[in-house]
C-alpha cells in the first residue's frame, strides 16, 4: 500500500483488514515446544547479558513490568518462560495468534503472562506503565507507525527501554519489486495463488535482489511467510536517517543497535578501505548511514530506544578515562570461538553467529585469547587484567587491553554491566 492509499484508508477498515489477514495466515509459524528455549534462558549470564544491552549502568533485576506489542503466535509465551520473575503482558489484533500463544500457556503453566485482543495504537486504555517494551515486525505494518510509536512511549517507564525491530529499504527491495509483481498479476493471499507464487519464485534468476533473501530466510517460501513478506496490506520501511528522524519527531532517542558490528566502521571488511579513517570520523548517525549504503543488503534494523527525557547518555559505554577497568564484561549468546583454519598469527577467531554478514569475525591472538578465556561475567576488567597478565600495571598492557575490550564489545561478542 502506497503512502497516498494510507492516507485515504478508514483507519477502522484498515485494522480489520490486518486482523483478517492475521486470521487467515497466523505469523510467524506457531510453535508447540518451548523445553529447548527455557533450558537456554535458565543461564543466568545470558539473562544478565539481556538486560545489560538495554541499560548498560542499571543493577539487575528481574521483577520486570514487560509489554509485548503484537506478540504474534509464540513471542509473549517466549518471554514469560524466559523472564519467570516478570510480569509480561502482550497485545494482538489476531485472535489467531492469542488462541497459539493461550496453548502455549496452558500447556506450560505459565502464569505470568497476560494477554489482550488490543490495537497496539490503543495501549493506554490498560492503564498501565512498563519498563520494557518489545515490539519486533509491527510497527511498519500500522496505517500510522508514527502514532503506534507515540502509543508506545505514552505507557514506557521515564527510566524503560524499548526493543525495536522495523523493516530496512536497501535490502528489501527485491522484496518490493515481488510486492509489485504480484499486484500487476493480482495475486492474492488465497492457498492457491501462495503456491503458485512459491513455485515461480523457485524460477527466479539467480541475480535477481532477492536471491539474498531465498537463501537466507529459512522459512521466506512457506504460505505464512509468503504472505506476510509479499501480500501483506501494509509494508513500509526505514533508511537509518528516517529512523532516527521518526525516533525524534516521536519523543524517543536511540540507544543502540541490537546487533552494532554491521553499522560501525571499525568492523568487517569496511575496517581494511581506504575509507575507513573518513568513515570513523563521522558523528555516530551519519557513520551508521554510510554503513547501511555500504552493505545495501540490510533488510531490517533492531535496536534499542530510550525515551527522549530520560536522564542520562543514551549510550553510556566509554573507554576514555578509567571507568572501563569497572565494567564487567558478559559474553554475548552468541559468540563462538573458533580455532580451525585460522588468519596467519591468529590462536582463534571470533564469531557471533547471528550476524548475516560473514565478514564480521575477529582474529585474536594468545594474549586476546587469554583475556576472552577468562571473561566469565562476574570479573571486572581490572580483575581479569590482573589475572591474565605478568605486568598488569604497565601502560602499553592497559592501553591492549582497553583496545581489545573496546572491539570485543564493537563485534557483539561481549555486553558490559558497567554498574561499578
């Protein structure tokens, strides 16, 4: 749906027009077995680390007051399993999606979780405040994102922090030359036309901007997704310059990205161009930018948000000073050690597999390979300094160590508590 069409759209006919087409093709795929994902959120570093991502200089807590918007057929169940001590709430227009995640419920005796048949735009008629908000996949599907984030702020805590996922325009516009392919065509999101659709896109040429997407979106060719990524009533998209304008004309300022390697210069294959050192010296939102335009194959941003009175930085991560040798560094879920088929001088590479760019790996060498080893999410920097190192007072070990904690932290290998 076009911008103009949005305009001219009956808000009323436009939220049943989503309902039913959720009704009709539920989304993402619901799931039956959450045993898996419990056992991996039973790890009390990886909730640590979660919470850490979104407020970097808070103490841990658990007794979170958590809103899912738009949990779809599986995301709230997810969130309360993993998050016992929080009291989540979650919304949905699809009455589909609420009957999985009621499943899901039952069959789990999960009963910190709360559920309601609500409009995201209309989440203050709950009369309550949260201090987490999650909202992934939603808001580039309303008639109006801008008053659907407005909604979202109006019921987040002063101190809260949104966890925030929209859809990104250089890498989907293979997607959006399908979108118009298919309304040339007519098709529509009935079973027969979603199969005729997915056997052509198998013909598609393999240079097509797409192609991207087909390999690496596991599940982009079933019905469900198919609709969802091709025929869905409304789709829009972000540049990193219109997300951080709409932030703004929204009450919000960003925090961070969820995954910030593939935005920063010092990371990847942009790190070794001539470019990088020009690159490097733009202000975070341009150099974020530039990165996107670089890449060209991001098809979505996710990201932290703060709102916009909130006191303090936004992103109060530093290596300037010492507050640094403090910070207490959590390994990220993801991360991976790798020591096979290694760059010359390297002892391990380091990976975090939810990246998509396969540039993003870092090379580290015996003494890097020693601090990593020791991160265990209870010693400061200072103590693992102290532990790993024959001279840990000596300035060029310190300026080493400060630099390698700095990257480990700019690939997404580690998170800090710099609570100290």
């Amino acid at each position: 749906m076009s911008s103009e069409d949005s305009k001219q759209t009956d808000p009323a006919d436009f939220s049943e027009e989503v309902r039913a087409f959720y009704e009709r093709h539920p989304y993402p795929a619901p799931v039956t077995d959450l045993n898996g994902y419990r056992q991996r959120w039973a790890n009390a570093g990886r909730r640590r680390n979660a919470f850490h991502l979104l407020w970097p200089t808070e103490r841990y807590r658990d007794d979170l007051e958590v809103l899912v918007a738009g949990c779809g057929t599986s995301q709230a169940a997810k969130h309360a399993v993993r998050e016992p001590a929080a009291r989540i709430t979650a919304i949905d227009v699809s009455e589909s999606s609420l009957r999985h995640t009621r499943e899901l419920q039952g069959k789990y005796g999960i009963d910190n979780l709360e559920l309601h048949a609500l409009p995201l735009e209309r989440i203050e008629t709950l009369g309550r405040r949260f201090d987490k908000i999650v909202c992934t996949g939603v808001l580039h599907h309303l008639l109006d994102p801008d008053a659907g984030l407005r909604a979202l702020r109006a019921v987040l805590n002063p101190g809260g922090a949104m966890h925030l996922m929209v859809y990104g325009t250089y890498g989907r516009t293979g997607v959006y030359m399908l979108q118009e392919y298919s309304r040339l065509l007519g098709v529509r999101a009935l079973d027969q036309d979603l199969a005729e659709l997915a056997a052509t896109l198998g013909q598609l040429p393999h240079g097509h901007p797409v192609a991207h997407l087909l390999h690496q979106v596991k599940d982009f060719r079933s019905p469900a997704a198919l609709a969802d990524a091709l025929l869905h009533p409304q789709d829009r998209a972000y540049t990193v310059p219109q997300l951080y304008a709409w932030l703004e004309r929204c009450g919000l300022s960003f925090a961070r990205w969820f995954l910030q390697a593939p935005y920063l210069a010092q990371c990847g294959m942009v790190a070794r161009t001539p470019h990088a050192p020009r690159l490097a010296s733009l202000p975070a939102p341009q150099q974020h930018a530039a990165l996107e335009l670089f890449r060209g194959t991001m098809v979505k941003h996710e990201f932290v948000a703060y709102r916009d009175d909130r006191p303090g930085e936004a992103q109060p991560i530093r290596f300037d000073g010492d507050r640094w040798l403090d910070y207490i560094p959590i390994r990220m879920p993801a991360t991976m050690r790798v020591r096979e088929r290694l760059p010359a001088g390297a002892v391990a590479v380091l990976l975090n597999s939810a990246h998509t760019h396969t540039d993003i790996f870092l090379p580290i060498d015996a003494a890097e390979d020693r601090i990593f080893g020791a991160i265990d999410g209870t010693q400061s920097i200072n103590e693992i300094l102290q532990a790993v190192s024959s001279n840990p007072d000596d300035p060029d070990n310190r300026d080493g160590t400060r630099r390698f904690l700095e990257r480990l932290w700019q690939y997404d290998q580690i998170a800090f508590d710099a609570t100290r």
